[in-house]
C-alpha cells in the first residue's frame, strides 16, 4: 500500500480557491488597473480597510498591467494570509528607520528609473531596467511563510519569479560560487541611511546553490499587485526557510564572486547573525527562543516554529555538506 506523507507547506485541495474565482479577479483587477493608472494622474489613490485608509500604493506603477499573475499551486501553506493592511505597515526597512512603522517615510523612494547591476563573475557585466527585466522573466505567485529572526511571522503571497530563472539570465562562470546582492544608497531620500553607526548600503549573499534552489525568488509584487516601497520595490529577495534579514529589499546590484560575502548583520553582529541563517527551534538567539512565532495581526497567537520554516522537504539537502558551519543564526 503506498503511503503519501503530506508535506508541511501543503494544504487540501477542498481549501483552495476555486480557478474560476480567481480567474473572475485576475479580469476585474486587470480592468481596475486602467481606473488605477488615470488616478495616479489625479494625485495619490487610496484604499480603505475599515476605518483605516492607506495610499494605493500600486497606483501609477507602470507595470500594473503584469498583476496579479498566475498563481503557483506547488507552494502553498497551512495558514491564513495575514490582511493585507497588517502586512504592508508592518515592516523592516532600516533605511527608513528602526521602527516598524515606515511606510509613511518610504514612499520618498524613486521607483523609476530603477537600474540593476549584474557584475562579478559572469559572461558579460551589464545593467538592466527593471521593467525590461520583468519582460524577460516569467511571473507567478507564490503563497509563503515568512519568518523573523525577531520572533514573529506572516505569511505572504508574493509575486516575482524563480531566482534559478535569473541566475541563468546573468550567465554566471562556473567558478562562481556566492551572490553578492546591494540594496540602494541614497541618505537625501532615506533618513535611515544617514546613520553612520551602520555599514551602508545593505549587502546579503546566498551560496550559488541556495540561490538556484527552487523555492528561493525575485519578487517584484505581493498581494496582487506591484510591492510598495516599504516592503522593498521594485524588486527585493524572498528565501522563506531563512530569517527575514536575509531578505534584502529594493537591490540595485548583483555581484557573483568566489568569495562569500558578509552581509549587513554579519557585519554588525556576527555572534547573532550569521551568513547561512536557517531557521531552527532548537537553537536560540542569543537574547531570545526561537522555540516559538507571533502570527501578526492575530491578537497575540503564538505557534510553534518548524525547522526550515516549514521548507525542509526543499532545502534540508543544502546543508548535509555544511553541518560543520553556524546553519541557524
């Protein structure tokens, strides 16, 4: 008898919504893009949750018309979305502050002209727009569990495609072996950025291999629509078995190279962050568990935290090799 072991990011099909739902969205979002592109003319839209109102962040992107994508059934999870209106409020971004709150401050950041270097050890260094790049890439959604290092976590459907997809597109020499990736530096526009205490810009790196595994991606929207600023626009990096600070926002520079980079926090405080920072339970942070997770915006629930965040059937293979490295922090 052939016994199948459902998979920690798999849901029932009973729980899915039905294609015929989505598909009568995708045709009313598709038209609400041209409403959203003529308000953008007008001034700022907004969209309200409740009695809260918040810009319509998406309002004047010229790639609008590109979402929502088509959404992948392969990665799925056993939790609600975190609303909306949690989600893109709720949010690191050092550049614009230590607080939580900053989306306010965030939306100063110039989407467009927005140009990505793509150097190091590859065939041909070049820079690309990031609407050419969105051409060349194929788009789908992905529904993921994001967690922070802090303790608390989300979940998330994001939009963007496959990082493997983009490390073919730079052509990387096989002596490669580490990205090296840079967020923006612009201190006029982001306030955060004016302290010098930090080693601006933000730098993080993968291991060729993290970066070319399946579940690791480029995203470019969330929620069906392009990412606001706040959340890292135009295009930041999503690899949901690892801590939140590995997923660097608003990236201007890809540097492949044989050397592995040290990132941001590494940088700060290498006995609490390490390069590999895979999540695990079991092994603490220095000032805090990890034993367990906040759902945000869900009036305090506390789960416990899965190895790998859950992904383990994906990634756990990376590491056999690597079990005498600082996997966790």
């Amino acid at each position: 008898m052939l016994i199948r072991r459902k998979r920690g990011w798999e849901v029932p099909e009973s729980s899915v919504t039905p294609e015929h739902l989505v598909m009568n969205r995708r045709r009313l979002l598709g038209a609400g893009a041209v409403a959203a592109a003529s308000l953008a003319l007008q001034g700022q839209g907004w969209f309200s949750f409740g009695d809260q109102k918040l810009p319509d962040f998406a309002a004047g992107d010229p790639s609008l018309p590109l979402y929502p994508a088509m959404r992948s059934m392969r990665y799925r999870v056993d939790r609600d979305l975190t609303e909306e209106k949690v989600a893109v409020t709720y949010n690191n971004f050092y550049e614009f502050g230590s607080s939580k709150n900053v989306w306010q401050p965030a939306q100063k950041l110039a989407l467009r002209p927005w140009e990505i270097q793509i150097d190091g050890m590859v065939e041909q260094p070049r820079t690309v727009g990031v609407d050419d790049l969105l051409k060349a890439m194929a788009l789908e959604e992905r529904t993921y569990r994001f967690r922070c290092v802090e303790a608390w976590a989300m979940t998330v459907p994001w939009t963007g495609f496959a990082m493997k997809q983009f490390v073919e597109f730079c052509k990387p020499l096989a002596s490669a072996k580490y990205i090296r990736m840079e967020t923006f530096k612009n201190p006029e526009v982001a306030s955060g950025q004016r302290a010098s205490w930090y080693p601006w810009p933000y730098v993080e790196g993968l291991a060729i291999d993290e970066a070319t595994n399946e579940l690791a991606m480029i995203a470019t929207g969330v929620y069906g629509k392009p990412l606001p600023r706040q959340m890292g626009a135009p295009i930041r990096l999503v690899v949901p078995w690892k801590y939140g600070f590995k997923n660097i926002k608003s990236i201007v520079r890809f540097h492949f190279t044989d050397q592995r980079p040290k990132s941001f926090w590494e940088e700060i405080q290498g006995s609490e962050y390490g390069f590999w920072a895979n999540v695990n339970p079991k092994v603490p942070h220095p000032r805090w568990s990890q034993a367990d997770e906040e759902l945000i915006g869900k009036g305090g629930t506390r789960v416990p935290t899965q190895l790998y965040n859950g992904y383990g059937d994906f990634v756990a293979g990376l590491y056999t090799a690597r079990e005498n490295e600082k996997l966790w922090m």
